[in-house]
C-alpha cells in the first residue's frame, strides 16, 4: 500500500481529511495516508514541500502563489475552500490599542516570511491607507511564539484566523480589534510538480476520497458539537465559522489566481507574473 503523507494546519478546516483516514476511505483505494500538523501555517509547510518532508499539503492561496512565482516546483492540485479567510487582528489584551488604525507604524508578529500573517499584513495595511513599505515584522513561527511576543512587547499585533484565535480572545490573552477577510479563497491542495507526475493515480484517487467528503460535509450528524469538542471552540462559534465557510471540490479559478498576483504585485511582494498554467497541474 503506497503512503503519502499530507500537511495542514490543525485547524476545522482541515477536519474532512480526518474523517477520511479514520473511516480507512483511503484505504479503500489502496492507499495509506498519514496527516502531519504543521503548526507553523503556510510558512513551514512549503519548507516542508520542498524538503520532501510532505507530499501534498493544505496551503494558503496567497503563499503558493508567491511560492511559485519566486520559482518553487509547486502545483496547485485543486481549490480546497472556496470561501475567503477571516484574518483577526490581535493584540495584547493589556495593551492601549483599541483600533485597527492605532497600530499603523507598530510592530507586527508573523509566523515567517511568505506565510499568511506576513503576506495578509500588507493586504491590511493597504485597506488601512499605511505605507506598506515601511511594514516592520517580528518572526514568532507560530501563535505560540504570538501568545508570547505581544505580552512582551516584542511585536505589538498578530493576524491568525479569527476562530482559531478566539478561546485566547475569551481568555484574555489577546484583544481582537478587528478583521480583515483575505480577497481571495483561502486554501488550496498543493504538491511537487515532481511527485504529482509520479503519482497522477493516487493524487486523483485522493482528490476524489476527499472531495466525497468535503461534498456533503456540513450535513455530518451533530458536526458542530464534534468540531467545538476536537478543536476546544464554543458551538456558537463552530456554528458561526460553518455559516462562513465553504469546501470546495474544482480547480482553483484563472480570476482568482489573476486576483491574487495583482494585489501580491502591487504591494510589492512579488516581480514579476506567470500564466495561470503555470499555477495548476496538466489534467
């Protein structure tokens, strides 16, 4: 039985591709599948991709196509969620920022350089009207190294997914002052061009296990309940987040990764851009 090993973020949106490994529906298609969290976001998993540590692997929509543009053997397998992340923006909870506009010229936490709360501080900062060319960034790899940065004052806001964030929000440990929705779908199912070349079978067989999954997803008997339980959240906010979010089951969209390359463009973060064939594997 041929295993791949696919990485993600431990979060809810990921919660399908568990399902399918605990009910053996890989399996079925002679195939063992092996779930790695990266707790780090689309940072440490393109490192991951690259190092062969992973073979496919949930990543953000704007990192793989940084990613790829700045030359790394990535594909794009097919959009994963169709439906844009909710970014919150986040603060020592003692702390004297009370807005979104009080942080311009601050210090923001990132979990490293590519990743989602580095690329998604530019697309705030440009809604905000700041001059992203003066962005100051302090790495904490992830919302641990956060939890610890803004209490000590080595960075003084943090962008992570709102839900995922908000048991430290009730908490105490971080004030959210608000959001910024990234303009975009937000994950998409990545791998090698390499391994997708070697493994068009088993890529298919996966896409399509998952895809029967994700299809129907929302009807899963008492998913609230189960999701606030694995991922320590209020059903009220489970309810909410599910309310918000869509799976998908298609190839990303040419509009998308057209949409995604002129903002990343304009604000700097990448030279150049590439045809959208460039971005999506030869079906």
């Amino acid at each position: 039985m041929k295993k791949i090993k696919v990485g993600g973020v431990p979060e809810h949106f990921n919660y399908p591709w568990h399902i399918a490994i605990e009910e053996k529906l890989f399996e079925k298609e002679g195939l063992e599948v092996e779930w790695i969290d990266f707790y780090g976001g689309t940072g440490e998993l393109s490192q991951a991709l690259k190092n062969n540590d992973i073979d496919i692997a949930l990543m953000l929509t704007e990192g793989i196509v940084k990613e790829i543009i700045e030359g790394s053997d990535f594909k794009i397998l097919q959009n994963y969620i169709a439906s844009p992340l909710i970014w919150g923006i986040h603060v020592a909870a003692n702390s004297s920022y009370k807005s979104i506009s009080d942080l311009e010229n601050t210090k923001a936490a990132i979990s490293r350089y590519g990743s989602g709360s580095h690329l998604l501080a530019y697309i705030n900062a440009k809604n905000q009207g700041w001059n992203t060319q003066e962005l100051d960034f302090e790495v904490v790899n992830d919302l641990s190294g956060a939890v610890k940065a803004l209490p000590d004052d080595d960075a003084q806001y943090f962008m992570w997914e709102h839900f995922t964030t908000k048991p430290l929000v009730d908490n105490g440990t971080f004030r959210r002052v608000g959001d910024c929705p990234s303009p975009w779908p937000c994950f998409v199912i990545a791998a090698t061009d390499s391994f997708y070349k070697s493994n068009k079978n088993e890529v298919k067989k996966i896409l399509s296990t998952l895809n029967s999954v994700t299809e129907n997803f929302k009807d899963t008997h008492q998913l609230t309940e189960i999701l606030a339980k694995k991922y320590q959240q209020k059903e009220k906010d489970v309810a909410l987040w599910l309310e918000k979010t869509e799976w998908s089951q298609n190839q990303i969209k040419e509009e998308t990764i057209k949409e995604t390359q002129n903002q990343l463009f304009n604000l700097n973060l990448i030279n150049k851009k590439l045809d959208f064939k460039d971005f999506i594997v030869k079906s």
